[in-house]
C-alpha cells in the first residue's frame, strides 16, 4: 500500500512539473497569455480571444458638454431677456431614433456658460441604453429650458453605441460645428 502511494506521488509530481513546456498561444484583442492560455480583456472570449462579444447596454456615467450654441440664431435662448446677458439654462436628452426617451436629466444648469469651463451632468443612477434591439445609433440631444413655454433644442446629433470594429472605449469625444461633448462610458456585457 505504502508503494502504491509512493507511484501516485511520482506521478503526481512529475506530471504537474513546472519544467514541461507548453505551445505558446498568440494572444489577440489585448489578451495576456498566462501559462500557455490566453487571459480575455471584457468583451473578447475564445482560445486567442478573437471572438467580440456584443454588449448588452451602453453605460454612460458622466457627460461633459464643452461647447453648444450660445444664441439661438443670433437671439438669445430667453427672448424676454438681453441677449447679452441671458444664457441658456441647459439640460441634456438621449432618445432612440423613433423619438421615445431614454434618460432626461432632472436638473439643469440655469444662464450656462461654457467658457468658464465645461457643465458635468452626473446622473445619480448611469444611463443604461440598450444594445441589439435593432438600433444602432442613439440621439443626444441639449435642450434650453424655459418656464411656462415649451424648451428649445438647442441641438442634436447621433452616434454609433457600439461597433466591434472599434476598440472599446473608455469616453466617446464628439466634435461638431457648435456642440463639442464628452461621454464617459463602459459597457455592460
């Protein structure tokens, strides 16, 4: 019995030996080989991790807005008010392309000025918007509130929420003519 145990701990041991080598694994989409075996960055699976997964919502924690339209057109957002001294009290919107609302911030930053620095919109909970529902874009869009009339859309534009061509990023920056924002994302898989 005492000799039985003896092989099974020969073999054992010589069996797990750190001195075997393996075949070496090229690892793809920024994967750590890690004794012989690839280790996935999220959203990559398979033996080199080749294989994107496609997440199922993109997760946007915090906005940046940078630049958007201080006059409306040459007027000021507040008609009643001097065009030089009233700004826009400026919330955010995202919506899906049929028009139905995502997340709208429950808070707005009244007479906005860009040039003191860029507005921080932080939602309480991250804006979830779903992936794979036959949408592929997603619209932003900043709005002038008003009291007592309807608000202005100040402006709009779309994007991509995910891409498998792209690596995925940790901020979408989007630059247009007169809305420059940043969106801090991740995703959810």
């Amino acid at each position: 019995m005492r000799n039985l145990y003896l092989l099974l701990l020969f073999v054992f041991l010589t069996a797990c030996s750190s001195e075997e080598s393996c075949t070496p694994i090229l690892c793809k989409n920024g994967g750590e080989s890690i004794d012989c075996e690839c280790s996935c960055p999220e959203g990559f699976i398979g033996a080199d991790c080749s294989i994107a997964l496609t997440p199922s919502a993109l997760v946007i924690s915090r906005i940046e807005l940078l630049k958007f339209p201080t006059t409306n057109g040459g007027l000021p957002w507040d008609p009643t008010l001097n065009a030089t001294t009233s700004r826009p009290d400026v919330y955010v919107r995202f919506e899906d392309l049929s028009g139905s609302t995502i997340y709208e911030g429950n808070t707005y930053f009244e007479n906005a000025d860009y040039t003191s620095g860029a507005l921080v919109f932080t939602p309480n909970n991250p804006i979830e918007i779903p992936i794979g529902n036959g949408q592929e874009y997603v619209r932003f869009l900043i709005y002038d509130y008003d009291t007592g009339t309807a608000d202005d859309l100040m402006g709009a534009f779309r994007f991509l929420k995910f891409s498998e061509e792209v690596k995925i990023p940790i901020m979408y920056k989007i630059r247009s003519s007169d809305i420059d924002v940043d969106f801090y994302v991740s995703f959810k898989w």
